[in-house]
C-alpha cells in the first residue's frame, strides 16, 4: 500500500477535522457560564471593593466622572464604582488621603 491510494479521502478528512476544532472552539467560546465575553459588571455595596476606599460619594456619574479626571490628572489612581448605595469616586488607602486633599480644592484663606 502507498499513499497515493489514500489520496482521494485525504482532502475530505482534513476538512471534517479542520470543521470538528472549528465547532470544538466555538463551543467551548460561548459555552454557558465560562464565555470569554466580557459580562456586565454587578453593582454592589462600596465595602464589596477590595481594598479601595471611598475618597467621594458624588450625586451623579457625571460628577463623580469629573472628580475621578481631576484625582488622575494629580497622578492618583481612582476608579468610579457604580455602587447600590450610588457612584463612588474609590482609591486605595494609601492615597486615600492625597486624594481627599485635591478633591477638597485649595486651602482658603
């Protein structure tokens, strides 16, 4: 036997393996529970957090928006959390009180 025999049901085989890792990879991508897509994030209370800390408790986003801009253009790094309680302005504790400082404005005479 030689391959030359095989070589009418070799291009018919490559291509139903090529489609069963085709449909293999596509499963396992939008499998139920473990998707690779993003998922919309869910609120929770500011302690559900980690280690950040509420530097702000803005009414709106856009406030808070504004207030997260003005702490990362002074080098802090904050996150805006859409918490159950509303949108919190977060750092870590470290500069938690920087943060607090820049957010209050400058000191008035």
């Amino acid at each position: 036997m030689t391959w030359g025999s095989y070589h009418y049901a070799l291009g018919p085989t490559i291509a139903l393996v090529a489609v069963a890792v085709l449909v293999l990879l596509l499963r396992w991508t939008f499998s139920h529970g473990r998707s690779l897509v993003e998922r919309r994030p869910q609120r929770g209370t500011s302690e559900e957090y980690g280690l950040l800390e509420v530097v702000s408790s803005p009414s709106t986003f856009v406030e808070a928006e504004v207030q997260r801009q003005t702490l990362l253009a002074a080098g802090i790094r904050a996150t805006l959390a859409p918490t159950t309680e509303g949108p919190r302005v977060m750092v870590f504790p470290k500069e938690a009180g920087l943060a607090r400082q820049v957010l209050a404005g400058p000191p008035r005479p």
